[in-house]
C-alpha cells in the first residue's frame, strides 16, 4: 500500500469472509487436486479412507448424540486442514494472478493474500477490484465454498492527489460495506492514520495487563524461577512488535505498562531500579524483545525465496520507508 501511495495512487482492499469455510470442503475435488499435485496415489487413498469413514456423535453433558456421518469438510483444529483448504483454494490464487489486475509491485502482481480462509484483495481501482471479487464468486460457486456478503468488507486507502473514488462493490449483487477499520488476523488496520500504530499498541498494553493481573493472582506463592518462566512465557511475546511504527509518546506508555507487569508478577515494590530487577531475574524488557523481534523479521526477509518477499525487498520503497528506518535506528 505504501508503494502505490508514494506514487499518488490509492489502493482499495477487501477483506473476503468464508463462512465455514473448512466445513465446505468437498472430498472428491480435494483428492482430485491432491492427485494433480504430484501427491503419492497410496496417500490420497488413505485420506480419502479416512474422510468417507469419518463417524461422529454430538456431545452435550453427559448425554451423547446418535452417531453420523459427515460427507464434506476438513477437521477444524487439524494439523493437515490449513495445508488441505490451502491446496483446495491454491487455483483461485493462480487465477486472480494470472488476470494480472491488481496491485503490482515491478511485475509480481500482488493483488490476493492468504492466511488459511482469511483472504485480502488489493486492486488501485473499485472496477480492478470488482472484476478480482466476481472471479471469487465463481470459483466459490463451483467448489461448494460461500463468502458472506454481509461480513465482507472494503475499505479505501486514498493517498493525497488521487482522484479515484470508493465507488459502490457488490458481491453477487450484495453491496459491499465501507470501513475505515478492519482487524484483520489479529491486527486493526486503519486507513485513515496508514503510518502508525497507536491503537493496536493500547490494544497490546491493555492485554498485557489483563494477563499479567491473571499471573499475578494465580501464581502468587510460586518461585522465581517459575514467575520468570510465565514472564517469558506470557509477557516477553508481543503480537506484530516488530511491525510497529509508534508515536514516541505512545512507546513510552507501552513500556511503562511492559514495566508495570513485571512488577505485579514478581512483587516489586517502592523506587527499586527496575532494570536492575530485569537483569537479575533474566528476562528481557520490551526495548529487547522488540529489537530480537525485528532481528529475526530481518534475517527472515533477507534470507527468504518468496516471490512477493523478493519483489518487496527489491523495491526501493521498501528502503524509503518509515518502518525500514525504525529498523535501522533500534538496532544500530
């Protein structure tokens, strides 16, 4: 999104949402694209026998269902499910790329993002874009899968001297909601302020606060060394810290809450130095565990073959922009 602001030109994403989308595998089409694939034939056997052999009961107290059968759907919480849907969806991927409509970046097209059944459509025009959702709408349609027009939302990144306009997107003839935030796999994407993340940063402290009160009461009487084990445990992850671009006032507010955690966990009290207390029970304050967190993001990119990671790290935008610089500054 940055590069094409950079260039004056807005970018509009849609954020599909597949209802049961895991539940609406169909078996057949699943091992037909496992077969087209290259995947061993024993293998596919075996997946199919236990597919078509599944048996079911519903529990409720301590009263049990009669037993069924369920004849579509991989297994929520499935170790193979994600890799399954995945497989079941990759040809919708390779169609939306090969239109080439869309956001680019040099010639890698860039208009469709996957996690699982959490997919984000990135087009600089509504017509670009109305085109990408039809050809979702097909291929749903022809593999049993449905998005819900009703949770499925636009939202319009407008950079300053673009005339483009957020005009109306319908799905299957369903207009489409505009919105100017989205939380998307865990993160509040905001259009409006598109360079910093103040929200989710309270959002973060807030939560670290709530689990740290959590640890504190339950663990009141425990030792050290398993207080330091929770904190590392609970408290030294942070959900996207290394992508974070905060306001210096907001950062401040974010460590004093990282700081206030410790404490309640480990019973500090009065005016003792509290990097002092970090040191001595070896656990990292939110300054480290952001810079170790950015490190690892770094070393990742530069080491990965992705083709959409290649295209970005070769793009000068990548270079030019304000979360680089952060990089550079807090770990040089």
């Amino acid at each position: 999104m940055q590069h094409y602001l950079q260039k004056n030109c807005s970018v509009v994403a849609c954020f599909l949402d597949a209802s049961k989308a895991f539940d609406n595998v169909i078996h057949d089409k699943l091992a037909k694209k496992l077969i087209q694939r290259g995947m061993p034939i024993c293998i596919v056997k075996l997946l199919t026998y236990w597919w078509r052999k599944q048996r079911f009961k519903v529990k409720w107290g301590n009263c049990l269902s009669e037993e069924f059968k369920v004849e579509k759907g991989v297994r929520q919480g499935g170790i193979l499910s994600p890799y399954l849907f995945n497989l079941y969806m990759n040809d919708l991927g390779a169609i939306l790329c090969n239109t080439k409509i869309g956001c680019q970046i040099g010639k890698t097209i860039c208009n469709n993002f996957w996690y699982a059944d959490d997919i984000c459509l990135l087009a600089p025009s509504t017509r670009s874009l109305q085109v990408l959702i039809d050809l979702c709408s097909t291929y749903a349609n022809d593999h049993k899968i449905t998005f819900n027009a009703a949770k499925t939302v636009c939202m319009f990144f407008k950079s300053k001297e673009s005339k483009t306009l957020a005009t109306a997107v319908k799905m299957n003839g369903t207009c489409l909601t505009w919105e100017t935030k989205f939380n998307y796999l865990g993160y509040t994407i905001d259009s409006i302020s598109k360079y910093c993340d103040d929200e989710e940063i309270r959002k973060r402290s807030r939560n670290l606060r709530i689990t740290a009160n959590v640890l504190a009461t339950r663990f009141l009487k425990t030792s050290n060394e398993v207080k330091q084990l929770l904190f590392k445990t609970y408290l030294s992850s942070v959900y996207f810290i290394s992508l974070w671009i905060p306001s210096t006032q907001m950062y401040k507010k974010a460590k004093v809450a990282h700081n206030d955690c410790f404490r309640a966990l480990f019973k500090i009290r009065g005016r003792h130095s509290i990097s002092e207390e970090f040191v001595c029970n070896r656990v990292n304050t939110l300054d480290a565990v952001r810079r170790f967190s950015i490190h690892s993001l770094m070393c990742r990119i530069n080491d990965s073959e992705n083709e959409f990671v290649l295209a970005v790290r070769h793009c000068q935008t990548y270079y030019n922009s304000n979360l680089y610089k952060t990089w550079l500054n807090l770990i040089h």
